[in-house]
C-alpha cells in the first residue's frame, strides 16, 4: 500500500491478518470430514463428506473469542470472521 503512512499501515495488516488467521483456526478445527469406501463393481471409491459448521451457530462465540485477541475496531472482527466463512 502505498500512503504516507506506511508503518501505521502495515500494524493493521499484521493486526488483521492475525484476527484471520485465528478464525480460519478456529473454523478449521469444527469442519467434520467423514470418509468411507463404496464398491462399484471392481472399483472402490472413497467418498468424502465435508461438514462445515453453521454460519449462525458459530458467530457469536467465534468474535466473543477473537475479540479477547482484538486490538483493531471490531467491524474488523466481523470482516475477519466474513471473509474466513467464504
């Protein structure tokens, strides 16, 4: 980014690339993979089911948590948060 305030600029970045990281954690570790194998014939296929959690269940207690670690305003909690759950 190109500003007059380069290091003020670059603190946000590191600040909300932190808020998305964790959230991308956070997330990653209430997906559910369920793996199993189908015969089809004499082929055997892996099924995979991914199970991501719900959208409306998670929110709150994910920015409850990620605003113990904030040091931004927290529309960037919900930004973070929006953008992990793309």
């Amino acid at each position: 980014m190109k500003n007059d305030k380069k290091e003020e600029s670059e603190v946000l970045l590191e600040n909300y690339r932190v808020l998305l990281q964790r959230a991308l954690d956070w997330l990653w570790e209430r997906i559910k993979v369920e793996r199993r194998e189908v015969k089809r014939g004499k082929k055997v296929l892996t099924k995979v089911k991914i199970t991501l959690p719900e959208k409306k269940g998670v929110y709150k207690t994910l920015r409850d948590e990620l605003e113990e670690v904030n040091v931004l305003a927290s529309h960037y909690v919900d930004k973070a948060i929006s953008d992990a759950q793309c």
